[in-house]
C-alpha cells in the first residue's frame, strides 16, 4: 500500500502529526503496535503548551475528566516547599488522552491500523520508503514520520543510556486525608538514585511515576516491593503520601533505555523524526507530552511547507539545544546529594525559583487560545 505519508506510531507525537497532515488533504497512514489505548510509563501533565497544542487539535481535555494542576510541590528527605506554576496545566491520564487523539486522527481522515507492529524501515527506492510489519505486509510513502517513542526501530535508534535508567509507574487511590492534602498539586520527590512524581488524575486517583538509576534499583534487590520500601525510606514524604493507598494495578509498567537529554542530530530524506525520536527530555521537567505534540506539529508544518526533513531535523535540534541543556543540567541537581538536601529549603525562601527553573525548560512557542476551563 503506498500514501503520500506513513506515521510509524499512534502516541501523542504520531497523532499530532496525523491530524494535522490529514486535515490539509494529505493521504495518511497510522500503523500504532498497540491494539487499543493503554497505560503508559508517563507522568501525565500537561503543561500551558501542551494544553495549547491540544486545543488546537480540537481535543477538549477538561471533558476528559483533566485535574487542573496549580502548584509544584518539592520533597526530600524530610523537607517539602510549594510554589504556584508559572503557567496553567493539567493532569490527564495517557490512555484517556490517547484515545482522544486516535478518534480524532480518524475523523481528520487518517486510516489507523492498530495492532500492527512494524519490523523495519527501509528505502524501497531512491524515493520511496518501505515499511514492513511483523505479519509480513508492507506499506510504502514518500515520506514518513518517526514517532515510535521509547521503542527504537533497527537501523534509527538512538545512543544508548549510560546512567542505565529504569522507570516506573503505578496507579494509587491515597487516602481521603492524603487526597484533600495533595490537592491541585504536582509533587517531585528525591531520593539517591533518582526521582519520582505523584499528581492527581481524573476520577479521583493518583499517578506515581518515577525513575530510578539501575544500581539503585539492584540495591532494592530488583524487585518493586524492595524499591518502593526503599525510596519511603530515602523520602519520608512519599511514605506519609503513600499510607493506606491501594495500588490500582496488579503490577507497575516498567520502561527502559531512557537516554535523556538525547537530540537528534541528523535524519535521511523524507524521514521526519517526532516525539521522543527527536529528543528526550528529563522527566522532572514535565515537558515530554508537549515536546510530543510540538516537534508533532512542527513536523507536519515543515513538510506542508516543502521543507525537507534534512533541513527540518537540525533547526528543530537548534530551536530546542538551550532548553535541553538547562534541564540536563538540572537533572544533574536533583541528583546531588547537597542540592537535595538544600532545594526545599531554597524554594520555600525564593518561590520565584521554581517560575525561573521551569520558565527555562519550557518550548516556546506561540500562545494560542486557551481551552476556558483551563484559563488562568
């Protein structure tokens, strides 16, 4: 089968993509692995940017069921500060925000294979590529979008993780006491071999997402119940959080092969590389689903214009160089056992600190209408 475009995954990035090529008449194919919207390893907030873009995807996430977020709440040890976020956002499970973004790609007019699973990527001709799928079928376009996110395909993946991360994600439905405490915030908690996130979603429940590097994970002999014990041990915090929660699923996603701060350098002709296939983003930021949805966007604007994908993919890495750097080098902080220890203590002083942190590791990008119930 050949379009005018094939999307290698149905994500946010993929589907951002979709839409918006679909919705200028372009002939659009999906292929997304999984056979329905599931859970995902992601902390789930979405940013003023992300909001934006989602709005002008016409995806309505306040009828989803989104959580206003209004606050950041910084944990370790056993200090915690609060600072209001410089921007409105909101919180939004991924399968709740995947699904939305599927049935929009199909009304904008993208044919969507689910459940297909795509083997590799190569040039059938000097013009043309060829996608083939693990039952052997084959889809050709001129030009496709890379957006498979954690999963790499053979022969364009990306450098592999020295710090060897490993992340996590659980469900909890906390306390009636800890819910009405973490109230309309989104929490970050250190501890020595990582990071990790709770913040509400919708229908009352709470998502915890965290990383951890491998040797701290071998430490809690690589299991989730001695980790879990561990990290309430390093950061009290997430202890009185976690008191009386029932865990939602039988068992934590796990993820590998984390490489932050990765930006993709260069791509081959017609191959315009989105969402995490561009750059990878520390998680404490809170950026990765609007990076999605922006590099998405800008993909799908880049080749409208008829701008190549070896032009794209370099100006792309240069718009976004500053902002990964900051936040890399941010990542680094938290992983510093004197900044753990001094960051609440800072923040609760200077509260503007956390408006600069976050206002530096942000996308720019142009303000557009905001959805109403998420207006400032």
């Amino acid at each position: 089968m050949q379009d005018e475009v094939l999307v290698l995954g149905g994500g946010v990035a993929g589907c951002a993509a979709a839409i918006a090529l679909a919705r200028k008449g372009r002939s659009v194919t999906l292929i997304e692995r999984e056979p329905t919207p599931r859970h995902k390893v992601c902390g789930e907030f979405l940013s003023g940017e992300a909001l934006e873009d989602l709005h002008a995807l016409g995806i309505d996430v306040a009828s989803l069921g989104a959580v206003p977020i209004d606050y950041v709440r910084l944990a370790a040890a056993r200090r915690a500060a609060e600072a209001p976020l410089p921007f409105r956002a909101a919180s939004l499970t991924r399968k709740a925000l995947d699904t939305a973004l599927i049935a929009e790609a199909v009304t904008a007019g993208v044919r969507v294979e689910r459940g297909r699973s795509v083997q590799s990527l190569s040039r059938a001709t000097a013009n043309l590529w060829q996608a083939t799928l693990d039952d052997g079928a084959t889809y050709e376009a001129p030009s496709v979008f890379l957006a498979t996110g954690k999963h790499d395909l053979r022969g364009h993946g990306r450098p592999k993780d020295p710090h060897q991360w490993v992340a996590f994600k659980m469900y909890y439905r906390l306390s009636a006491a800890q819910t009405a405490d973490l109230g309309d915030a989104s929490e970050l908690m250190l501890y020595s071999g990582g990071y990790g996130g709770i913040q509400p979603v919708e229908d009352g429940i709470a998502n915890f997402c965290l990383v951890v590097k491998r040797w701290y994970f071998a430490r809690a002999g690589l299991r989730w119940e001695g980790l879990l014990a561990k990290m309430q041990q390093d950061c009290p915090h997430l202890a009185m959080r976690l008191d009386g929660a029932e865990p939602l699923l039988d068992k934590p996603i796990v993820v590998t092969h984390i490489p932050y701060g990765f930006i993709r350098r260069t791509t081959e002709d017609g191959l315009y590389c989105i969402g995490d296939q561009a750059a990878v983003i520390p998680s404490f930021t809170g950026d990765g689903i609007s990076i999605a949805l922006h590099t998405g966007r800008r993909a799908a604007a880049a080749y409208l214009a008829a701008e190549p994908a070896q032009v794209f993919q370099p100006k792309l890495r240069s718009a976004m160089l500053l902002q990964m750097r900051l936040a890399k080098a941010a990542d680094h902080g938290l992983n510093n056992t004197l900044a753990r220890a001094v960051l609440p203590f800072c923040l609760r002083v200077w509260p503007g600190a956390m408006r600069v942190t976050a206002m530096l590791t942000r996308v720019s990008q142009p303000v557009a209408v905001a959805p109403q119930a998420f207006a400032n």
